[in-house]
C-alpha cells in the first residue's frame, strides 16, 4: 500500500508537515498570486476577479474579493454563488472550506482549518492538523468573527461582529459571543 502523500494526510485531518515541499510550493505559488492582487489598484477589478478565479478550487457567478485577502493554498475553498469577502480576511484552507451561496464576510473575518497537537511534545515535532470548515447557504459573519477548525454552520444564519466559533451552528439562527452560542431562533 502506498504511503499517503503530506497533502493527503492534511486533507485527511491526519498529523502532516506544512515544511514538506510540495506543500511549500503550492502556498509559495499562492502567496505569489495573492501579492498581485493585494496590491492591485482600485480600477484593477478584472485582475483582481481572475486572480480569485485562479485561486480557489471552485467559485460561483458574481462574487467580490476584496484586497487584502489571505489564505494558504486557495485551492481548497470551494464557494457558491454571490460570495463577499470584505477587507482583511483570511482563510486557513489546510483543509477544505465549503461555503454556501450568497455568504457574506465581515472586515477581518478569520476561518481556520489549520491547528496545532496540544501534546506539548507532538507539537515540537512539527507536525500540524487541519479541520475542514463548512458554511451554509444565505450567511453573514459579522467583522472580526472567527470560525474554528471542524465547524459546520448552517444556512440563513448571522454570526455577530467578534463571535469565536468553536462548534457547529445550526440553521436559522442568530449567534454571538465568545464562545459563540445561539441566541435566537428565526
């Protein structure tokens, strides 16, 4: 049986080296793609969309990405139709990141995919684990939320400004806070 590839074991929640050189080419080729659009100019709208476009791993019709955005890989977020990211956000996409139609982000909204063993001594060895992250049709994540590895949030639910994510959400709701918890039913 053939051995599983880091990138394999990264997708499979499995422990993985982020320094193994496929991994590093893929985010250097990310990165670079990233600096050109977060330095693009303002009229550079066109440059900026097929920049996104490039960079995903599938994206709907109608979306804005706005400067400066970050992620690892891009390949691994997988959006719907009408995606918009405000200012500053970033996206962790060790693993995979499904987002729903019409989701709306925030300034400075953070996913994360990525983590850390908190075995003291696992975690020097370097090795890292990552979650994947999922997030449902008609949702708005206030600026500044954070949503955790492993997440699932369902549909036509609002996360407010600043809320820490760190279980699953389900539909129809409203949740805010640090930890986030639902506090309407709609």
């Amino acid at each position: 049986m053939k051995e599983k590839t880091e990138r394999e074991k990264m997708l499979a929640n499995e422990l993985y080296l982020a320094s193994d050189a496929e991994l590093t080419q893929l985010q250097t080729a990310t990165h670079r793609l990233l600096h050109f659009h977060n330095v693009s100019l303002p009229s550079e709208v066109d440059k900026r969309r097929n920049i996104i476009l490039n960079l995903f791993g599938k994206l709907g019709s109608d979306f804005v990405v706005r400067p400066p955005f970050y992620c690892d890989y891009g390949c691994h977020i997988f959006a719907g139709d009408r995606l918009y990211i405000n200012y500053d956000c970033t996206i962790l996409d060790c693993n995979t990141v499904h987002l729903g139609d019409d989701v709306l982000f925030g300034p400075k909204v953070q996913i994360y995919t990525a983590y850390h063993p908190t075995e003291p001594e696992l975690r020097l060895s370097g090795k890292e684990l990552a979650a994947p992250v999922s997030i449902g049709d008609n949702v708005w994540l206030g600026g500044g939320v954070i949503v955790c590895p492993g997440v699932s949030i369902g549909s036509n639910v609002t996360i407010g400004a600043g809320s820490v994510v760190v279980k699953d959400v389900p539909s129809n709701v409203v949740a805010v806070g640090n930890p986030c918890r639902v506090i309407r039913m709609l």
